[in-house]
C-alpha cells in the first residue's frame, strides 16, 4: 500500500513505531506494474529506493515476491483491449487475457529459481524486526 500514500517515510516511521520489540513488518511493494489508482498511485520503488525508504526504521531484509511473467500479463491485460476500438471485444480481451494470465503467472515458480535481472521482477517484499534481520528464502538479486 505504500505506493498509495503521498509521504511512505512517515508511514514507514509510524509502522516500526507501533511495533513492540521483536515485532514483524513484511511489505510488498510494487515496481513494474500498471498505473492502480485507489483512490491514488504515487510511486514504485526499486531495490535500491526500498532500502532508502527503510534505511532509518530497523533492520530488514528485501527480497522478490513475484516474477516477470506476472508483470507482462499485467500489462498485456491493459494495453491489448486499449488498441481495439471495439468497446464489446475490448471488454472480451480484457477478461480473456486476465483468466489466461492467471494461468500463466505460474511459470514465475519456475522462474524463480532462474537468476534473473533484478529490473525484470514487477515487486519487491520487505520482512524485518526491530532488533534483528530476519533471512528468508527470497533474496536480492543485484546485477
């Protein structure tokens, strides 16, 4: 959620301030993916704008919560119905292409185990503590 709000560093503060020590945050943060306005879409964040944004607020780990196959059929669903005039078959596609790209966002399974460019990955998480850096199995992957 934090591409919806307009100041994510107060955000992000208020967050490690409500946490108890010892207490969780885990955040997934979108980079490449369609414009979702509800009611706003301010910002993506890369790697690297992920680790500023946390960087005062405890100890993190980042890492990669989907592949590149979802971010394609994201934006495939959007872009195709927009080229057809056709109000009827635009709303055909745009269906279609959702419950086929459903389908297809399971290759990133098999994908994850490829490395991959971290530019290719449409988001990121965040798992982290207060006091210490919790490791899991989804790790940065730099170029």
């Amino acid at each position: 959620m934090l591409e919806h709000v307009a100041d994510p560093q107060a955000v992000v503060k208020e967050i490690y301030g409500a946490l108890k020590p010892g207490g969780y945050i885990y955040c997934e943060i979108p980079f490449l993916q369609i414009y979702h306005p509800a009611p706003r879409d301010f910002q993506r964040y890369t790697i690297e704008g992920i680790d500023r944004l946390f960087s005062d607020s405890g100890r993190f780990e980042t890492g990669v919560a989907v592949g590149p196959t979802s971010a394609v059929c994201g934006m495939l669903q959007e872009y195709i119905p927009f080229v057809i005039d056709i109000p009827v078959i635009r709303g055909a596609l745009y269906y279609a292409i959702g419950w086929v790209g459903f389908l297809l966002r399971y290759l990133d399974v098999l994908l994850a185990r490829k490395r991959m460019p971290i530019c290719s990955r449409p988001a990121f998480t965040i798992l982290g503590e207060n006091e210490k850096i919790i490791s899991f199995t989804c790790t940065k992957q730099r170029r």
